[in-house]
C-alpha cells in the first residue's frame, strides 16, 4: 500500500465520480480551481501534494473518502490548522473538515463539543462568552483537533489544570475500515486512550467532547528586555521560574524578529529577550510573584496587565499569518548553569544565530499529574521543552537546518528522550526507532498495538508515523 497509484486511468476516474455523487462535500484534484487553497499548509514550508482532496461536509463525507482511499490503496491525510505537518507525501487523499466545524458550548456542564475542524480562536470566542476558558496553545489558529490529540500543554492553564488531553470526555473517529465511533473511557476504552496522544495515526476524528474551566480572566502578558541583556536575564528568569506555583506559568524565548510591517513596534526588526508571565488568580498575587523580573529594571515592552482569558492568545503573540519555517525542539532535564552557558553561546548577542525564535518553556505543576484515564502522552515529568524557529524558504534550508542541529547537538548533554508530541517537529521522528525513544519503549509499543487493532495497514501514515520497531 506503500506505492500510491495515479487517479489518471478511466475506471480510477468512474471511480472518482462515484464518490463525488456520494458527498455533500466537494472535491478536488490537481489542477482544479480550489485545490491550491484548499491543500494550503501554516507552514509554507510542508505543502501536501494530494492526489485528491475531499471538502467533507459532514461525518458521512470522511467515511465516503476513508471508504474510497481504502480501494484505491491512499494514505489518508487530514489538515487542521496546518501548523504542523510532519510528512507531506504526495499522491495520498487529503481530507479537510472546515465546513463541518462548528463549536457548541454547555454552560452548565463546563464542557464545549466541537465537530470539523476548529482553531482555538473560535473556541476561545464561544467559551469566554460563559466565562469558561479551554486549555488552549500559544496560537489562536491552531486547530484545535490536531493540538489534542498531540496532548496540548497550554502556557496559561497548563500548569493549573494539565494536558488538554486530559480533560477529553468523549472522541468520535473514522477508523481505517470506514465506521465512525465515539469512543470514551468505557467504549472502545483502548482507542480513547491511545487517541490522546498520537495525533493522526488511528483515524480521522470528526468531533470531541472536553471540558473548559471557570476562568475569565488572567493576569498575564510579556516583558521583553533588550537582547544585549541575555546574560544576565536568562539566570535570573531561571530561577524565578523555579519558585512559581502551579497557577503561574513563564517561558522564555530569545528573538531576533524580522523588519515586517505586520510586527508592531517597537519589536519590528528588534533583537530581544521575551519573558512570557501568565497567572490565574488575583492580578496583586500575580504581580508580587513577578517582582524578581521587575527588579531587572527597563524594558523595550511591557504588555502585563489583568486580561479577559479571550485575550491570552497575545501572551506569546505567535504569527498569526502563514509563514515558511522551519523548526528543531529538543526536551531538556535541567538547565543548569551549564546549559544556560551553551543556550548564551547558541543564541546569545556574539553567536550570529540566524534564528528568529529560541526559547524554554519550563512544564511542571499539574502536567506531571497522571490522569484519571490512561493516555499516550509521553512527557508526563518532564521539566523543560526547548523549540527553536527559523524563518525562510527552500534557499535558506541548508542554512537554517545547520544551525538548528547545532542547537540540539549542543544542548544534547542535557537532553530528556521525551518531548511534547506537538513540539516534534518535521526533521525529527523520521524512524519507528525515533519515535520510540519520545515515547518510551512501553508506552510506543502500547499505541502500536492499538495501531495495528484499528489501521492494519497503516492508512493513517501521513505523519510521524507510529509503527512497530
């Protein structure tokens, strides 16, 4: 199933007008007004070349295409948000879901039910309506569904409340053989639980139930100190971050950010130290936590203030257009000062470092907690994740790849084996081996077996693809 065959021939063709008469939903092929835009990627970087692409329209539509690319040997991939997509391949049935989306919150419940293919601005939108907050990511055009299944460590509720994925109560799926499930903690039990956590490697899944938390507002946003200044900022911000309880989170990110007109100033161009601070709770406690950064003294921006949660995507202030990228991470078991010495060296003021975006977000509080229903997120304990960006297209790969590895090479001394599944980027995970050092041998071999049960013949690999060693 490995060789994927040409839609050229005219039975393939019969074929194709077959599944079209059975969806509500349009379809694409190269060359087709539509398909461009429509197999479109964040990260311009990883475009999908499909031999097919299917506008599912409703949850029939996914089981018509699942159905389709199964007789005609596909893999079959899916595009949320498009943030991150690992393996672009070519010739594979690329199903999209934004015309299924929608987002249903119940109040009373403190729980959200989506179906399609949402990014988190919408959810964010129609829970904060209700004062109720989901445990989002960075970017407000993430697809929610993605995030999920890869776990989801939110940099506001995170630490109070663990992975997004733990709060999943129910997870409906088109399986390879073409059914549609809702599994939970009791039905189909070893899906659920090998679901959450493996991204897109057991199914297309075309809606979620999960519950959101009674939060309004956070007090929260950024300090950007002068890039000239990492030195003596990178050890101060470690050791505030070691003494911040679990309703505190901060990451830190060294940025060297383009002249764009869409960047604000005064961080147009700039080359400085971001410290993100997110607190839910009072903003007088939050502000008494924060007094060791404060006694850093001047900053280029000070954005942090007493926020409606609706707000919190500014926090981080990720790109919110797509861009051509490319990105390496790396989890650590410490920063001690040894490692902030190398971080100092990789992306400090005299290290020519040609990347927009180095940081640390530090984990802990309650993403070490195990849930109450087994999952197959890996990096449960593990203390720091690093992620490192740069920005620029297929001519300036070989640069960018170059220093992304010294990056992980030089941090490699005090690397964890686990990392966050959403962090993994393209140019890691290439190999079943890879993949099992993330998630360690027990748990890796778990999923496969859930795997194999559900997807015997790897329809689902689009990905980093979860296969036996």
């Amino acid at each position: 199933m490995n060789n994927v065959p040409s839609l050229a021939s005219k039975s393939d063709v019969q074929t194709l007008s077959e599944l079209r008469s059975r969806l509500a939903g349009p379809v694409f092929v190269p060359g087709d007004p539509g398909y461009d835009e429509e197999r479109a990627t964040f990260n311009l970087n990883t475009p999908l070349t499909p031999a097919v692409v299917v506008g599912a329209a409703t949850a029939a539509d996914v089981q018509h295409a699942v159905r389709f690319a199964a007789g005609n040997g596909l893999a079959v991939a899916t595009r949320g948000g498009g943030h991150l997509q690992p393996r672009t391949g070519e010739g594979q049935l690329l199903l999209t879901l934004d015309r299924m989306t929608s987002v249903t919150v119940d109040p009373r419940a403190s729980s959200v039910r989506i179906t399609g293919s949402p990014r988190w601005g919408d959810i964010t939108a129609a829970a904060g309506v209700h004062g109720l907050a989901a445990a989002h990511g960075s970017s407000p055009t993430v697809g929610a569904v993605g995030y999920l299944l890869g776990g989801g460590m939110s940099p506001v509720l995170g630490r109070p409340f663990g992975y997004a994925s733990d709060h999943i109560t129910s997870i409906d799926v088109v399986t390879a053989d073409g059914h549609l499930r809702t599994v939970t903690a009791t039905d189909d039990s070893d899906l659920f639980v090998a679901l959450r956590g493996s991204r897109g490697n057991l199914g297309v899944v075309t809606g979620m139930e999960f519950g959101v938390f009674p939060v309004a507002t956070v007090y929260g946003g950024g300090l950007w100190f002068a890039g000239e200044r990492l030195a003596e900022v990178l050890p101060a911000w470690r050791d505030f971050a070691a003494t911040l309880p679990d309703a505190a989170t901060t990451s830190i990110s060294v940025l060297r950010l383009p002249p764009l007109p869409e960047i604000p100033e005064p961080l147009r161009g700039s080359f400085t130290v971001h410290v993100r601070f997110t607190y839910v709770g009072p903003a007088a406690d939050g502000e008494r936590l924060l007094t060791p950064m404060r006694a850093l003294g001047a900053t280029v921006l000070d954005t942090i203030a007493e926020i409606p949660y609706a707000e919190s995507g500014t926090v981080h202030n990720d790109p919110a257009f797509p861009l051509p990228y490319y990105d390496r991470s790396l989890g650590l078991r410490e920063l001690s000062d040894a490692t902030l010495a190398a971080l100092l060296d990789l992306a400090g003021p005299d290290s020519g470092c040609p990347l927009v975006a180095v940081e640390i977000r530090p984990l802990g509080g309650a993403l070490d907690r195990t849930p109450e229903v087994p999952d197959a997120v890996p990096s449960r304990g593990l203390p720091f994740q690093f992620f490192a960006l740069g920005i620029g297209g297929p001519d300036t790969a070989p640069l960018l790849h170059s220093y992304l590895a010294t990056c992980v090479d030089r941090l490699t001394p005090w690397a964890d084996p686990r990392s966050m599944v959403n962090f993994v980027s393209p140019e890691e995970g290439r190999t079943p081996a890879e993949l099992r050092a993330v998630y360690g041998a027990d748990l890796y071999d778990r999923v496969v077996a859930v795997k194999e049960k559900y997807d015997p013949d790897n329809m689902f690999r689009i990905n980093h693809n979860i296969v036996r060693v």
